[in-house]
C-alpha cells in the first residue's frame, strides 16, 4: 500500500475502462494506490481486447487509427486524471501517465509538439507525459518540464540515461520556478528491473541496478525528482510475485506494478523499507559481474534497443487493429 509517512508511492501499471469505472476507485479510496501509468503495450491490449472501447470506435469510423487511438487514449487518461484528482489535490501524487508515439522516440521536436497537444487536449494538470530516455529525449524532458509539464521519463536502463534525466530535469525545473503563472510540476525517472533479470537469468541484477539509480537520484536533492521502479511484474514462479516491490521499498520512491502484481502484495503486512543499499555494497555486485565477463553496457543497450522496438511493434500492432 502506498505509505505517505516513508514517502513511498504505488502506482496501477494497468488501464482499461471498465476497470476505471468499477474497482479503481476502490484501490484509490483504500489507499492502496495513488497514482497509475500506461504504454502502448498496456493500450494495445485494452483496446483491442476490451468490449469498453466499441461504441466510441463506432463513433471514430472514418478517422484514421492513429486519430482513434488518440480519441479513446485521451478520454481513458483523463477520466483516470480526474479519478486520481482527490490524491492530487491532497499532495499524494495523483498521477497518471500518457505516452508519446513511441515513433517519436528520435524526434526531439515531434515528441515536444505531441506531448503539448495530448496534455492540452486531456486537460488535467495531474497528467505525466512519458518521454523515452534518449538523447532527443532529454532535450524533450526539459523543454516540457519548464513549460510546466510533469514528465515521466520511461525506459531507463542505465545509470548514464538515469543521469542525462537528472538533468535535463534540473535544467527544466529550474526554468519552471523562473517563470510566472506557470504553475509546478515533477518529473519521475522510470526504470527498468526485472528484464535484466530475465535476460541474465538472475534475481538480483535489476535490483541492484535500480538501487544504483535511486541513490543517484536521492542524492540529487530535488524533491520533485523521484525514482520510479517500473517493469516489476515476476515472470514464472521462481520468484514471489511482489518480490521487487518488497525489495525495492523506499522513501522518496514510487513502484508501478501490474493489478496481479499489486494485490498479491497487499496480501501481507506492510513490509520494511530495503533502500538505500549502500554505494560500496552496490560497486561490490557489479564489480563482481565485471570479474564474470558480464558487460553492463553492452546489456544496457540491448535492453534500451529492445524496449523501444517492443514499444513500437505494440503501437504498430495497435494501429493495425484500428485500421478498418
């Protein structure tokens, strides 16, 4: 559950509207989440499958699909915004995330323009834009930040890209408390864990990477910068489905999770804070991977490769079953 006196924040990795109609309110007014992200894989799969979406793809025939993608998107984001309003208003998170066209990823000035026109055209100020963490990204991050955006920085593998966000977010923040009449916003570094686990066959690689990246941020010392542990749902059953909940919980940190995820580790008893681990602790794993021939960057890339490639496949596909 969320825990506002450690600082620790537990957004739904989920959207689908029926959801949004019944049981979300419910895990919000409970205080087991307060905040929720989505991606294309997440729309792709709600769209396409959920029978919620068929009067309003009814009503957008004759668009094109990536203008009903963005029709059932918006009004999908902006009724969880507005459902998430009392978190927001209240100053817990409250968030909900919309990401640009994943085609973008290399177009700093595309990625600007459509990041604007979807906030606009949802309208609520508790909407974080994601933005992949590229170099055109950064440069994205900071413009939408100073503009008073909130961003969430997505698809983060690395400690370099963890850094590159750190500050291009400084860099729009500090524009932002520079201006007038532009309101506040925040910005959360979204990364990775359990696909490095999945691709070196491990439990303990992606943990000890996050935990790297978190110290990184913590020691920053902005408060509206937070660490954001995505990519946390167990694949197979050698682990405890909330196993990187749990090991992952600390102050100043948000988890986003899957609903299967989530609802296992409620199960329980709040457990005890695991971070920080110390920098020594953490040089130590990763020196050990080092001795074992294992090359961080060359993992750090393919991870970043492949999730922009997953993204744009499911984006793709989406719009392929939009096409009629």
């Amino acid at each position: 559950m969320v825990n506002r006196e450690l600082g620790f924040s537990l957004w739904l990795d989920f959207i689908e509207r029926d959801y949004l109609e019944s049981e979300f309110e419910a895990l919000v007014a409970k205080g087991i989440v307060n905040g929720a992200t989505s991606n294309p894989s997440i729309f792709a799969d709600a769209i396409t499958t959920s029978s919620a979406y068929r009067e309003q793809l009814d009503e957008l025939k004759g668009k094109t699909p990536k203008e009903k993608y963005e029709a059932l998107a918006i009004r999908d984001i902006k009724t969880t915004a507005q459902k998430l309003k009392y978190c927001y208003n209240d100053k817990n998170d409250g968030y909900i995330s919309i990401e640009v066209d994943p085609f973008l990823s290399n177009n700093r000035d595309e990625t600007i323009k459509e990041a604007k026109r979807l906030f606009r055209a949802i309208g609520e100020p508790n909407v974080m834009v994601k933005i992949p963490a590229t170099e055109a990204g950064y440069e994205a991050i900071s413009t939408l930040l100073g503009l008073g955006i909130s961003v969430n920085a997505t698809l983060v593998f690395s400690p370099l890209q963890a850094q590159k966000c750190i500050d291009a977010m400084n860099r729009g923040l500090e524009t932002l408390s520079s201006s007038v009449g532009r309101g506040s916003a925040e910005g959360v570094i979204s990364v990775f864990v359990s696909r490095f686990d999945r691709l070196l066959d491990s439990k303990r690689v992606g943990v000890m990477n996050a935990s790297k990246i978190y110290n990184m941020v913590e020691a920053n010392k902005n408060p509206n910068i937070r660490t954001l542990f995505a990519s946390t749902g167990v694949k197979g059953d050698n682990l405890e489905k909330d196993y990187y909940i749990k090991e992952l919980l600390g102050s100043h940190s948000i988890n986003t999770a899957p609903l299967a995820t989530i609802e296992y580790y409620i199960r329980d008893e709040p457990s005890s804070p695991k971070l920080p681990i110390s920098d020594i602790e953490i040089e130590n794993y990763f020196n050990g991977l080092k001795r074992a021939n294992i090359n961080m960057e060359e993992v750090y890339n393919k991870l970043l490769e492949d999730g922009l490639k997953a993204f744009e496949e499911a984006f793709s596909d989406m719009l392929n079953r939009l096409d009629d």
